[in-house]
C-alpha cells in the first residue's frame, strides 16, 4: 500500500515518489525531523524544513521574517523580525530600538516612549508620544497639557484638554468655567458662564444664585421671572402634574370613592411607603430602614436617615448646604452646618468651603474650621491656606514676607531659579547647580554616563541598577562581562544560564553538537555516536573531502555521495558530465550531457561559450550574452540598446541600456544612476535618487525620513541626522562654531553650546568682534553674502533674488534669475560662448557634439570603426569612411577578403608596370632634348647685326627679323 507514497508501481508497490518527509523504497521512513524532503534511496536532506538550512540542515535561522532562509547560507529571503539585522537576522537592533537598518543597524525607529539616534532617552513623564530626534513632547497623556506635559489640565470633562494651551475639548465638568475650566462657579451653580451668572442650578435648588429649595413634590423647579415664585418644573417621584402643583398619586390606592364627581382615596397600601394624605397617597421619605417603616400619616417609626429631619409628615428636611455632613436643627427645622465633608471647612457663615488645592498632601490637609493647611505648600505657593505663588516663576518654596526663594522647582537652581539644570538632570543643587538626579538611564555628577547594561536602563546616580543586569552583564554597575555564551552569571567564573543554541554543564556553556550524530556529545565536546555525514574527527569539526559520505581523514575517503565511485581512498565522478550525473554501467549518459559537453559518454567539450553542439567544433546553442556567428560563439549584445551591436568586436550600435556603459555596454554606472557616460559622470538617476553635481545621491540624504512635494517634485526632509539641521525640507550641516557640530534639529540651536570665540544661541556672534558674524541664510537660500545677506543661489525648486518665488510645476531646477525649467546637459554637447550647451527643457545640445559623439542629447558613441572615429553629428554616419575590412552606414558590417590574385594575374601587372615606367623615361628624355635645341637657337639670334633701313620681316613664332646685308 502506497502510505506515504505520492506514485507507486502497480506490480511490485515500490514508491516512485515519496511525500515530503519520508524515503525508503516504501517511503516507510521518516526524513531527520529539521528535513522536509530527502533522498529517497538513502534519506540525505536535499530541502530543508522551514527554519533550517546548511549541511544536513543541521543550522537554525535567525530572525528571520516569517522564518525562512537561504537553504545554503543562511541569508534571510524575506528581511529581519523588527528588533534584529544582518544577513542572517542574527544581530539584535541597538536596546531600545523597534526598527533598525538590515545593513549596518542603525535605528530607524525607538520603542514606544524612547527617543535619540540611540533610543537611549527616554520622554517626558506624562507624554504619550514624543519627538524621535529631540525629546520633544508631541501628545501629552490624558489630564496634562504643556510644552512636555508638566500641567494638569483644569476641571474638563473626561480630563481632556489641548496640548499647546490646555483648553478643554468637551467643556467643563460642573461647577467650573473658562477655557481651561479653572474658574469655580459660585456655590450650588452646576453651570456657569461667568462668576457671576449661572447657567443652571445643582438639583433641587433654583434662584439666580441657587440658594432656593425646590419643594418636597418638586424634583427639578425654577424660579418665576414675573412673581418670583418657586415652581416645579419636574415632580418628585409618586407625585404629577407640575403645573397642579404635582399633587400626589392615586395609583398606590387600594379603596376609592366618587365624591360630587372627584376620586378620594379612602385607603393606601398598607406597609409599602405610602401614607394617605388628602384623599391621596403620598410616599413617606427617608425613613431610617426603609419607607415600609412609616406610619398610616407618614410618620417615620425608626426616626429619620442620616442628614434628614422631622418636618410635618415624614423626614423631608435635608441637611441641604453642600458638602455638610451634619446639620442640626434651627428653629425647629434642620438648617445649620456643624460639620463638613473631608476637604471642607466651616466657614462663619455656616458655609463648607474647599480647603486649598495647594496644600501639601491633598485637599483633605486643612483645619476643619479654619482652613489653614496642616502641612506645608506645594512648590510655588505660600500662606496659612496656600493661596498665594511665589513671585519667581520657577521658584517651589519662599518667603510671603521677603518676597525671597528658598527652593526651585525641578530643572532649575540660582538665586531667582533662572537657570536650567545641567543636561539630563533633572534635580540639582539650587546653590551650585551640581546634580542631585538624573534622568532615567543616565548617572554620575554631571548625567554624561549611562547605565546601557541595567535592566529597564535605570540606575541610581551613583550608577548602581535597580533592577538588575541585562543578559551576558553582571556587577552592581552591570559593567562586567559574562564568561562566553552565558546570559546570567553572579561572576565571571561560573555562568547560571545560558543564550539559546548553548548548554549549561557544570557552570559553563558550550556550544551545541550540530555535526555529531544526533547531537549527541559529552562535555567536553566529543561526540558520543560518531559524526553526520561529510565530517571526522573526534568532536566531528574537520570536514571530509567534497565528494566523501564518510571519512577516517581529510585526505582518504571510506564511502562516496551519490554519483561517485571509491576507487582506492578517493571518490571518482562516475558521470560528471552526465546531465543529472546519472550514467550506466559502462559511462554513457542516460539523459544526455551538461551543457558544454557532447558525445555518448559526454568527454568531449564544446568549443567555447557554447552549450550545445553536435561534434565539438560546430556550435548550437551559445552562452547568454554571446551570440551564433559561423557556428561559434562571439560576444553578445545583451546589454546594448535594441540588442544591436557589432558581431566581431561586440561594439553597441545605438548605446546601452540603462545601468551599463562603455563601447560594449558591459561596465556598470555607478549605485544611484540610470544612465551614465562614466564612473564619474552620471547623465540620470534611477528611483530614489536625484542628481546633484552629475552624481545620483540618495533623496533622503542626511535625513532620516523625507516626503515628495508633488508640485515641485522635490523631495523635502521632516526629521535630519544628527549633525544636520532642516531648512526649507533640506538638511544643512550645524555650524562648524557648534561645539562637536552638535545642534537642534529644527532650529539650529546648538545643543552643547559654542566653541571658544562664539556666542549666541547659533553661535554666530564673535566674542571679541575680530571676526565676521555667521549668518544664516533667511528664506529659501541655500548660499548668501555673509554682510549683505544677499542670496547667491536658491534650494531646489526656488528662484528669484531673494528666492522667494517657485519654480514651475513638475520642473525641480530652475534658472535662479529668470526661473526658467533648466536640465542638466550632457557633458558631450560643444560649449557655447555664453556657456548655455543645451535646451533647457528637452536637453539638445544647441551647438552640436564633441568629436566622437552623435545624437540629440549626444549620447551616442561614433562607431569604433569610423576613420578617427568621427561621424556625423546627427546620424552617426562615418564622414572620413571606414576602417580597412569594414564598410556600411556605420561601419558595423565586416568587407570580405578579395580572392587570392593567379600567376597570370600577378605577371600581367608586373609588365603593366615596366611599360608605365619605360612611358615615362621616354617623356622625360624627349622633353629634355627639345629644351636643348630651343636654347640653341635663341643664342643665335642674339649675335646677328641690325639695319634700321632694311625692311622689317616677322618669323612665324613672332620674332622680328632685319634682313641681312
């Protein structure tokens, strides 16, 4: 039966295919449990289970992202878990850090509540969430508000308020008003809007300032505009009809007469909290132990409850002044206060009023009768009831009478509590400023160290943990190290835990046995079964060699791996040129050969760059990158545009694809560039990147996060690098007088204050007025005049002479004085006279290329084959011609050799020669004979004697002659 077979042969029941996890001729066993597929003849893992790779997939992965790794090295495919980096997700992100960069580490982003390059800060108490570089509180918790969330928000509903201003969202809960609902309304008033005017009364009160009682039958009243009078607005419950005076209920009635047409009850309920009053049930009212516990006239039986009195029928006085606790009775009629709720004081007027929020240990620390606080006044107040603030802002306890400090409040000290504690601190001496307190995760005098190996990252200022030590530290400071591969120790001699993949073994961790058959290996590292596969020694780390099983050295085999033979000590291919390296008995290849290799045993090798041919010398089928010319491989032209090149010198045609350069396109631009002319000249930018100088850099270049203005198509940065500050979305380096050039991200401010010489909060003032001031550039400025504060050129996407006005949409350069869209020319286009090379929005070259170069932008290289390797500046034409054996267009098509001249040919044009030669000696002697004889004859002419009276005669070759006597 096929179990665990995924095909198997119908006669013999002998798998064919194993599912995942099993092998053996009947798939009947079970692949190592870190194997998801092996061998079927002999079970070797060949795909590891998710979470292992290596040799016999005997290697966990790391953190990896969703778990899976390179079954061969290890490199996680899918990234790291948030916390860890590397290729392998082996390394942990700095303490305190969410996301780190997989490369190098550097945090990204903190946990929650921290902040820094580090997250080695953490923020302000009460702040929810604050800013990642500098501390700064951006969302306070609910019920506090303030530029790092130091102030409680006033009386709000649901304790919520804004940040900046502490204004409450929902309004205010009653008896409060004002924006921050920090104004008490008068006493009994629910709702206010001013001091004086009440919007609504506490229940059962009414009156301009709610000092009337609403009667007994009226559970909400008011009071009459016209006649002054008190009116039910609601009845009080067994009571209805407000404007009949809420007359009590008939429905408790048990016996019900008509008299002269009106309904009288006769009789009530009995012992259910009604009583019969004029031809009514009306309830009995708080009566000690229940309302069942009152008599047929309304009588309490038991007395009244707590805080009620007598009055007619029932209890129905109330000790109604707030927060009174006990009231007694005035003129018959319980009315006077004598005590008041905790928090309160009895006041002469009988009223309880609110002890002082201000004093120390909450409002319940007062005098019952005076109001004087027991202890002493929260920071900044003073007095018997701690009404009045100390006059200096930040000062927490002073004199009333001085008018003198004599403590500051937290992260102040000096005379007036004027001057901030040191960095870090967040207590220090008031006198000297020396630090009492630090903040968390910092210590020493100064809160410069931190206690990077404390649990929670808390120390005391001494820089002893409070909770402990982190993993692989110990000693009161956490400052010294575990022996190696320990977690937990007390001392470096003896280790109590151990990290993961180790094993504890009488103090000591050691590494697992991930070679040793079964991971089987005594303490001191020797294995107990022998070793897996391809591995010897007596602790099985010494690899056998490549193609051995199994191994006594690493030099001499004992078994071979599939596809090998034991011949002597050494492992021989059976059929290494085999496809599949499967072969028969006698070496010929059953699925034929690799590629490259041909014949029935597959030893014979293709000629170069060819993976299949039929007889060793004429190829098929080339490598990629290398194309078929005359049965042989020549180099390719893969990486050229329209895949055009010259087959014999692999030369491209029409330029390279995006990412190469050079003749054969087969060097790479550098990291950033689309296209380039060389490493050092890059002519556009791939996704990310954006030109500067003819060099792609990073968008987000000094900054660690950054957003694209879709108008201006410049990328503008939110948060810069340490260093680095933001100005106009680009992060300018802090001022060199910044000590360590360290400044606010924001503003520029310098955090550690200036260098020797400087002053100021930028540290752009000279000391001694030697020195030109450093002036930062107002507005868009990239660059200014430093006395005239002139702009000499804008950021990107910016012109005009004070940079002030934007470039046009979708254009991220612009020319600073005419704001007109400019592109980067190619560094190939002819400069002109006033230097303008290109148009500035398509990019042409105005004045045509540079020798040995074509194209609109041009970008093409002339043909290696043109004579001086000149063409035409627009079509690539060769204009001096081609090199000898070349011709077309472009001198991309190789000439065929002329045939090989015969005898006879070579004879004919040896005689053709003589002649030519012989034409020429006969004219030039010939020429010079006649020369000799015309020189001859003038001679003679010149000694012949003339008559004046003879006639004259002409010679034909128009000489006058005399004739001679």
């Amino acid at each position: 039966e096929c179990v665990h077979c995924y095909s198997c042969q119908k006669e013999s029941g002998a798998c064919l295919t194993c599912q995942p996890n099993y092998w053996g001729p009947m798939c009947q066993n079970e692949c190592e449990y870190n194997c998801h597929v092996c061998s079927i003849e002999n079970g070797q893992c060949i795909h590891c289970a998710q979470g292992y790779f290596g040799e016999n997939c005997a290697r966990q992965c790391g953190h990896c992202r969703r778990g899976f790794c390179d079954q061969a090295t290890g490199t996680c495919q899918f990234g790291c878990n948030d916390g860890f980096y590397g290729e392998s997700c082996e390394k942990p992100c700095p303490q305190n850090c969410m996301v780190c960069n997989q490369t190098d580490g550097e945090c990204l982003m903190c946990r929650e509540m921290m902040w820094g390059s580090q997250c080695d800060y953490s923020c302000p108490p009460h702040c929810a969430f604050c800013h990642v570089s500098t501390g700064k509180c951006l969302e306070c918790v609910e019920g506090f508000h303030g530029e790092n969330c130091e102030d409680p928000c006033g009386h709000c509903v649901g304790g919520m308020c804004t940040k900046d201003t502490g204004y409450c969202d929902y309004g205010c809960e009653d008896g409060w008003f004002g924006g921050s609902c920090n104004l008490q309304c008068f006493q009994n008033c629910s709702k206010c809007s001013s001091k004086d005017e009440c919007l609504m009364c506490k229940s059962g009160l009414a009156g301009s300032r709610c000092d009337m009682k609403c009667p007994e039958i009226c559970s909400s009243c008011s009071q009459d505009m016209i006649s002054d009078e008190i009116v039910c607005s609601e009845c009080a419950a067994g009571y209805s009809q407000p404007q009949k005076n809420c007359s009590c209920t008939m429905s408790k009635c048990t016996n019900v007469e008509e008299t002269l047409g009106f309904r009288v009850c006769e009789k009530c309920e009995a012992n259910t909290g009604w009583y019969l009053s004029q031809g009514s049930c009306c309830p009995c009212k708080h009566c000690a132990g229940g309302n069942q516990f009152c008599s047929s006239n309304g009588t309490c039986l038991n007395g009244c409850e707590p805080h009620y009195y007598p009055k007619e029928q029932g209890c129905d006085v109330f000790c109604d002044i707030d927060h009174c606790v006990w009231c007694e009775p005035f003129f018959g009629y319980g009315k006077v206060c004598v005590g008041c709720e905790s928090g309160y004081y009895l006041d002469t007027d009988g009223q309880c009023n609110s002890c002082s929020e201000h004093c120390k240990g909450g409002s319940t620390k007062c005098h019952p009768t005076t109001g004087v606080c027991i202890d002493e006044c929260e920071d900044g107040w003073f007095g018997d009831k701690c009404d009045t603030t100390c006059h200096e802002k930040y000062c927490a306890v002073c004199d009333d009478i001085e008018k003198t400090c004599h403590q500051c409040r937290e992260g102040f000290y000096g005379e007036h509590c004027t001057k901030n504690c040191l960095k870090n601190c967040t207590k220090c001496s008031k006198e000297t400023g020396s630090c009492l307190e630090c903040v968390r995760g910092r210590y020493a005098e100064d809160c410069s160290k931190m206690c990077l190996n404390c649990l929670k990252d808390d120390c005391q200022v001494t820089g002893e943990c409070l909770f402990g030590c982190k993993e692989g530290w110990f000693g009161s400071h956490c400052d010294q190290r575990c022996p190696e591969g320990c977690s937990k120790c007390s001392n470096s001699d003896s280790c109590e835990e151990c990290f993961i993949q180790e094993t504890l073994l009488n103090g000591k961790c050691y590494s697992s046995c991930s070679k040793c058959f079964h991971g089987m290996c005594s303490s001191d590292g020797k294995c107990k079964q022998g070793c897996v596969d391809g591995w010897h020694g007596t602790k099985c780390d010494l690899p056998c060699p490549a193609e051995c099983s199994k191994c006594n050295s690493s030099d001499s085999c004992d078994a071979c791996l599939h596809g090998f033979e034991l011949e002597g000590s050494k492992c021989i291919s059976t059929c290494k040129n085999c496809k599949d390296q499967i072969c028969s008995a006698d070496g010929v290849c059953d699925n034929g050969c690799k590629a490259g290799w041909v014949g029935s045993k597959c030893i014979e090798k293709c000629v170069e760059h060819c993976i299949s041919c039929a007889d060793g010398l004429n190829c098929d089928e080339c490598l990629s990158g290398y194309q078929l010319l005359e049965n042989r491989c020549v180099a390719g032209c893969s990486f050229c545009l329209q895949d055009k090149c010259d087959l014999a010198t692999g030369n491209c045609h029409f330029g390279c694809k995006e990412g190469h350069y050079g003749p054969q396109c087969i060097e790479l631009c550098p990291k950033g560039c689309r296209t380039c002319d060389s490493m050092e000249t890059c002519t556009s930018c791939s996704l990310g990147f954006h030109m500067v100088n003819f060099k792609c850099v990073p968008i987000c270049e000094n900054c660690y996060s950054c957003q694209r203005d879709v108008k201006t198509d410049v990328y503008l940065c939110n948060i810069c690098k340490e260093g680095y500050y933001a100005k106009n979305g680009v992060c300018q380096k802090c001022s060199i007088t910044c000590k360590n050039s360290a400044c606010e991200r924001t503003t520029a401010q310098c955090l550690e204050g200036c260098i020797d010489g400087w002053t100021g909060l930028l540290c752009n003032i000279p000391e001694d007025g030697t020195k030109l001031p450093v002036t930062a550039c107002e507005g868009s400025c990239l660059t200014c005049n430093a006395d005239t504060r002139q702009c000499s050129s804008c950021i990107a996407g910016m012109w005009g002479k004070s940079c002030e006005q934007k470039c046009p949409s979708h254009c991220s350069v612009c020319d600073q004085q005419t704001g007109q869209c400019m592109v980067v020319c190619s560094k190939y286009c002819q400069k002109s006279v006033n230097m303008v090379s290109c148009n500035n929005v398509t990019g042409a070259c105005l004045q045509g290329c540079q020798d040995g170069w074509y194209g609109d932008q041009c970008q093409n290289m002339c043909a290696q084959n043109c004579i001086d390797k000149e063409c035409d500046r627009t079509t690539g034409h060769c204009t001096k011609g081609c090199s000898p054996g070349w011709k077309g267009f472009t001198c991309s098509e190789a000439n065929k050799m002329p045939a090989v001249p015969s005898v006879a040919m070579i004879a004919v044009a040896v005689v053709a020669a003589i002649v030519v030669v012989a034409i020429i000696i006969s004219t030039f002697v010939f020429c010079r004979f006649r020369k000799k004889r015309l020189d001859e004859k003038e001679h003679s002419y010149t000694n012949v004697t003339y008559s004046s009276n003879a006639p004259s005669q002409y010679t034909n070759n128009g000489f006058m002659l005399d004739s001679v006597m």
